[in-house]
C-alpha cells in the first residue's frame, strides 16, 4: 500500500467531513433548542447561498450582500417561528418535523421563484488547488480552501460552544431544550428562544452555503448536502456541537477511505450509502450517537 | 319564444362550428418540460428553445402552412411518474392529439415508450434515451435523433484519436470514464470497452454516487491511475464539481472530455476559472449569430413574446437545442401535411411517416437559417438516429468554442451493437420487426 496516497485520501475525507460538519451543525442548534429534527435545513442553506451570490451578480458589494442575507435568514428565522412553529407548540415532536417537511418544499421553491433556477458560480477569492509546497515535498495534494472551510468550522464551533455555554441565551436555550413547559415555568420566554436560535440556525446556513457555492457552485444542488449530514448526525448526535464534528471527520475519513480501497472490489460508487452503514452501525451501539444524551425514562 | 329558440341555437350553432374551425386548423405539441428543481436549467432551456421556435413560426409564417401551432405546458420535474401523468394528460389535447413528445428525459421516455407505441405517437428523444432504438424496425414511434449515445461515444474516441495525433496512437494510453452511477451514466460501459479492445488503449470506469456533489475519492483514484484523458459522463451538479475536483486534485481540464450533457454554459459557469480548457461534445452549436436565432429574436423577443426573462440565456446550448428540436418537430409536420394534406392538422401516426421521411439536408438547413446550428438529417424506416455526427467545443472562461467539424460515429461498431440489442428487445416483447 502506498503510505502517502493512504494518508492523502484520509486527510481529504476528513476535511470533507468538516464541510459536512458544517451543514450538521444547524441542524444540531434547532434540534437543541427545541426537538425538532429540521428538514428544511438544506433548503436554508439554498436560500442562504442563492441570495448572496444573486445580490453579488447584481453588483452590490460583498460585506453588504453578506449583512442584507444574514438579514433575510434572521428575519426567515423569526417568520418560521410565528408562523409555522408558534401554532405548535407542545404538539408531538412528529407533527413538527412534518410543518420542516413542508417548509423545505416552501423554502426550494421561493428560493426558485425569486431568484431563478440557473446555477451560479461564486468566488470568494480563496483559490481550490492544491498547495504546491505540500505536492512538491510530500506527494499530497491538499487544497487549501479545504483548509480554510476547515479553519471557519473551528471558529464557528467554539463561537457556538461559548455561545450555549457561558450566556444568557445560551443558557436559557439549553433549558428550553431540556424540557419546553419547565422553562416557560421559570419565565424563559419560549417565543425568543426559537426564534434566536432558527435565526442563528440561518446564519450557519448561510456559512454553509458560502463555503459549498464557493466548492461546488450554486444551485439547486445544494440541497442534497442535508444527505450527507444525516450520517453524520446520527453518528455524533443530535443535540452535540462536537458530536456534529467528530461525526463529520469519522464520516468524511470513512467513506473516503472505502470508496478508494473497497469501492473498487464491488463496482465502486459506495461512499453515499457506506456513510449510513457506519453511522447505522454506531447506532446499534450507542442509539443516542457518540455525544448524544442518554435519556432515561423511568416507569 | 320559437323564434328566441331558434336564434340563439343559431348563435350557439354559429360560435360551435366557428370554434371547431380555429380548432380544425391548429396543431398541438405538448410542452412537458421541467421548470423547477435540480435540472430545472436543462428543461427550461431546451423548453424555451422549442417554445420560442414554434412561436417564431406562428408570428413570422402563421403557423406551418397556415395551420398554427399551439402547445401546453406540463411541468414533470425530470420525475418519471410526473412524466408519465403529463403524457396522460396531454395525449388527447388538439384536435388531433398530441403530434409528437419530447419527453427530455431518459428515464420519461423508457416509462411512455410502449404506451406511445399503442397510442401511435412518435416519442423524438433527441441525444437521450434508449439506444438502440435507432433501429426503427423494432421501435416504430421512437426516433432518437440526430446522434444517440453510443455514436457520440465513438466519435469522441475519433477525437481524442485526432488530438494525440491519430487513432494509432491511442494504443496503450489510458482513458478514464468517470459516469453517472445511473442507467443514463452505464449507457456507454459496452461501447467503450469494444473501443478499447480495437484501439488497444486501457479504459476505467469510475462511479459516481447521484447527485455526485462531492468527488473527492474518485479523483484521488484517477490520480492513482494517471490517465491520459478523462471522459465525464455527467449531469447536473455532477458537471461542475467533477471539473473542480479535477483541479483540486491537479488533472488538467484539456484532457477532460464532457459528454453534451455535461456541455452547457449551466455545467461550466458554476466551476468558475476551473472550466477553462475544459472540451464538451455537442449535437448543437450555440449562438445567436444564426439567421434562424435572429428571426426569433425578432418576431418573439422583438414582440415582447419570450420565454426567457433573463436575456443572457437566449442562444445557450440548452436553448439552441430546444430550437433544434423545434426544427425538427416543424420540418417533419410539414414533410406529413405534404403527403397527407398541406394546410391541415396531422395525427400522431402521420407525424411518424413524417419523420420517417425527414430529409434536411444541406440546402434546406441553408433555407432554414441553421446550417452551422445543426448537421444534416436523413431519416429512414430502418435508421431512426439520421445524423451520428458530433462535434467539439471547449470551454475559453466566457463562451464555448468550436474546435472540430462533424467528426462521424463509428457504425461499423455502433450499428451492429444497435441491431443485436433490438433485436434481443423484440424477443421478450414479442415483437415482430418491420420490414424496411
């Protein structure tokens, strides 16, 4: 076996996995703060990335493009939570992830109907090629926007870890989290908390979607990559920041390394389906995921 | 009271026979596209192109012969179900039906290919669809035209032939396929490893999970094998991604080989500076240079009548490739209406004899203002692909650029491939070929 090219495709999967981190991660806030799995996170990451690039091309400057989009998702947060959340509250969890399905529908199409469906490339003046340094004294060629998505994934998670952990807010959303009708009890107002927190969900979408436009481009595309945080989510965890990146890596490395060295034993094309036969199989073993709470009921 | 009676079921008799006469002199082609979704800039790209075709004709002509053409939009969203159910739908609209479908879909024309058969009408899918129905003794009501997958196959090989400076010279490289992992991506496996054994270079074939938005993997194993081109038979996000992981990992662009699906302005855009020195082959050429793109600027654009809000798109490859498929529709309703009745609506059944009997070649094309927007076309009862030629553009960072004449398939490897599995279809189905 060649001892570069194993660490070459295991160093790409893992800063995969820290693109996949990235879009795990607002699923991970909602799912704290208020038990709904969001399925219309995708979409939102769509919606983020759409409006940026199309304010770009119709020449507004790019710090204003990013604060008229971070605006637009703060103000989509806040909507959702009057609109589609309020009406439910204290409704099984089920009936909330249903409204998510529907508002992904409502997302991918407004998205559509406002901007159009052509693709768009975005360029956010990090180059996608490999580091020539690295290639010329290791053989690995590592792209250095790999790098620097990975470096943005670091911050947000400490922002966010800091975030939960040592404020107000933070605090109240870990209660909220806990139990909705205890926090209402002591005076945390449920209403803010889910609106905060689709709001900061939206601002992570929007990072998402800057980092995989930048990759891949922008279109309607972008809203698979929920696919390839669901792994990652049911490996690390639900409601954990740092499960969403360990899960990342694990997944991003995993699947990497499979397609290359079993992928062409049985006609390759398996990293898709071989990411949930791993997180599948963590899930027989630690059902909440590696970070997740374990909850007791008792009877 | 009579009287009263009598005038208004004159009225009423008047206004029906007024309107069964507007009707008797209109011809119905459905416009079941897609709109919205993943492939929503293929379908509604190709779907302006035919539309604004056919409403050039209507302003410029007034219609084919003085029958106008109209049509309905049905949206399937590239979904084989809702392809099915626009088909159902629009099957019996027009006073004599559906003329013909452009499903733009593989997957849609599999699903209505029997049912359009037993309905008799013809299903032209352009550049797509079931191979091997270019055999029109087995597969009356399927034409796909101009060239189907396994001639654009070997015409590509001709031009990585041409491009190391000739077909000899093809033995022992190496060529990768990176496809689709679909039964769209898996059409040319067959067609390629029979071209490897007759030129003697080595061919991979490499998967790419749908939707193919991230390739990292594949590319770290094409860089393993180091091949000397690389042929992407891609769709959708797959385009782009493939042709910036290519230059993550460092594979030069001008070695990357796209099929015409993977060679729109839709596939390269996205990908930025990467695309450049990127080759796609092509059926139809863009640009709005051509006379027939200029009438349509005139009589559609010129009267506010366009499908497309956003300029830019008129004259793109998805876009010239629907006015292609609106040439072809036309040409063939007026071939039927010469046999059948000049001046009046044909059926599904006549539209298939007009097909069949498609002839465009060089001076008509001239007539029609596409000679460098298409190549000629000659259908017949036996070959229902007509044309077989490509040719091949590469990518400058702001346009696509013809690099190559008509360069034509190989039948000498195609058309055998062709009979043998059409003639495998008619055996399960039972089917008896026609006699051409």
């Amino acid at each position: 076996m060649n001892v570069s090219f194993f660490f070459e495709v295991l160093i790409g999967g893992l800063l995969a996995g820290v693109m996949y981190s990235l879009v795990a991660l607002g699923f991970v806030l909602i799912y704290k703060a208020s038990g709904v799995f969001n399925f219309a996170q995708g979409a939102m990451v769509f919606l983020a990335a759409l409006t940026f690039v199309s304010l770009l091309e119709r020449g507004v400057n790019f710090w204003l493009a990013l604060g008229v989009t971070l605006a637009v998702m703060v103000v989509l947060g806040m909507a959702i939570e009057r609109v589609v959340l309020r009406p439910l509250v204290n409704q099984p969890p089920i009936t909330l992830f249903m409204a998510t399905i529907g508002l992904t529908f409502v997302l991918e199409g407004l998205s559509q109907a406002v901007w159009g469906s052509q693709p768009h490339g975005l360029e956010l003046g990090i180059a996608d090629v490999p580091m020539q340094w690295l290639a010329d004294s290791t053989g690995m060629f590592i792209s250095q926007f790999d790098l620097i998505a990975s470096g943005v994934a670091a911050v947000l998670v400490a922002a966010l870890a800091l975030f939960f952990q040592y404020t107000r807010v933070g605090r109240a959303l870990r209660a909220v989290a806990d139990d909705h009708q205890a926090a209402l009890a002591v005076g945390i107002p449920l209403k803010n908390i889910w609106a905060i927190v689709w709001a900061v969900a939206g601002f992570v979408a929007l990072v998402a979607g800057m980092l995989w436009g930048a990759r891949n481009g922008v279109q309607y595309a972008l809203t698979f990559i929920a696919l390839k945080a669901l792994p990652v989510l049911i490996l690390g965890g639900f409601e954990s920041i740092l499960g969403a990146i360990v899960g990342g890596l694990i997944i991003g490395a995993s699947e990497k390394l499979a397609e290359v060295y079993l992928g062409p034993m049985v006609g390759g094309g398996i990293e898709s389906w071989f990411a949930y036969v791993i997180a599948l199989l963590f899930l027989l073993v630690r059902p909440q995921g590696l970070f997740g709470e374990k909850i007791i009921d008792r009877v | 009271m009579k009287r009263m009676t009598i005038a208004v079921a004159l009225v009423a008799a008047s206004a029906f026979s007024g309107t069964a006469l507007a009707q008797a002199k209109e011809q119905f082609v459905p416009a079941n596209f897609y709109w919205v979704g993943p492939y929503a800039p293929g379908g509604s790209g190709f779907g302006g192109g035919i539309i604004d075709f056919m409403m050039m004709i209507n302003e410029r002509d007034g219609g084919v012969n003085g029958v106008k053409l109209t049509w309905d939009k049905c949206e399937t969203e590239y979904n084989n179900a809702r392809g099915v159910e626009c088909y159902e739908r629009q099957k019996n609209k027009g006073p004599t039906g559906a003329t013909v479908v452009h499903p733009l879909s593989t997957g849609i024309t599999y699903s209505i290919l029997e049912k359009a058969t037993a309905d008799k009408i013809p299903v032209i899918s352009m550049g797509y669809g079931r191979t091997d129905a270019s055999d029109g003794r087995v597969f009356p009501y399927i034409f796909p035209l101009i060239t189907n997958y396994w001639s654009q196959n070997t015409a590509k090989i001709k031009f990585i032939g041409q491009k190391e400076g000739g077909m000899d010279k093809l033995k022992g490289k190496k060529i990768v396929n990176l496809y689709h992992d679909s039964a769209y991506g898996k059409e040319t496996i067959p067609v390629l490893d029979v071209q490897a054994k007759k030129y003697g270079f080595q061919v991979t074939h490499i998967a790419v999970p749908h939707p193919g938005n991230e390739q990292q993997s594949q590319w770290l194993q094409i860089r393993q094998i180091r091949p000397d081109w690389v042929i992407l038979r891609g769709w959708g996000v797959m385009n782009p991604t493939a042709i910036k992981t290519a230059a993550r990992t460092g594979f030069p662009r001008e070695k990357m080989l796209g099929v015409w699906w993977s060679g729109a302005e839709e596939d390269v855009i996205p990908a930025g500076d990467a695309a450049k020195g990127y080759y796609a082959a092509a059926f139809n050429l863009p640009g709005t240079q051509h006379p027939v793109m200029k009438d349509i600027l005139k009589y559609v654009y010129g009267k506010g009548k366009g499908e497309f809000t956003d300029k830019s798109r008129i004259g793109s490859i998805y876009h010239t490739r629907g006015v292609v498929a609106g040439i072809i529709t036309v040409e063939a309703i007026r071939t039927a209406q010469a046999k059948f009745g000049k001046g009046k609506p044909i059926t599904g059944e006549q539209m298939q004899w007009g097909i069949e009997n498609l002839n465009l070649d060089a001076k008509r094309l001239k007539e029609l203002g596409a000679t460098d927007l298409m190549q000629p076309l000659k259908v017949s009862c036996k070959d229902h692909e007509g044309g077989g030629a490509v040719k091949f553009m590469q990518w400058d960072g702001r346009a696509w650029k013809v690099v190559s004449d008509w360069i034509p398939s190989d039948q000498s490897i195609v058309r055998p491939m062709i009979e043998e599995s059409a003639a495998q279809y008619a055996k399960e189905k039972g089917i008896k070929p026609r006699d051409c």
